[in-house]
C-alpha cells in the first residue's frame, strides 16, 4: 500500500487483519509492505492537523494507493 499525506513526519496508523503504524517521509509519502489481505482501517496524524481516515481492501499480490490528506 502506498500514499500521500502532504504532511512529512506524519503518522499513518493501520488497524486489520494486521495493526502497526509508519511515519511519513519528506514528501509526506508513505509505504506499507507485506500486509495480510483483507479490510483496513488507515488513520493519518500529525500534532495541528485534522486526522485523515479511509477504510481500504487489500488484495493478495495487488498494490493498493490511498491518499489520506491532512488538513492543518
């Protein structure tokens, strides 16, 4: 799975089949790898910002892109 937040240092929480979470890089991009197929709830924060949240399938063997765009 990958997105944008537009916020570097964000956090970007998964809650699933799997829960864990990542930070941001300096472009607000993030990446996750390996997940379990199945439904997932993302949630991104960062201190200032209204979180941002998306419910999302993943597929075996597919790459998922979810923008979650924080408002600060």
């Amino acid at each position: 799975m990958v997105g944008d937040t537009d916020v570097a240092g964000a956090t970007v929480s998964w809650f699933g089949p799997e829960n864990g979470s990542t930070e941001t890089d300096v472009g607000g991009e993030y990446a996750i790898a390996g997940l379990t197929a199945g439904s997932y709830q993302l949630i991104a924060t960062y201190p200032g910002c209204e979180p941002a949240s998306a419910q999302v399938e993943v597929i075996a063997g597919e790459t998922v892109v979810q923008d979650l765009h924080l408002t600060c």
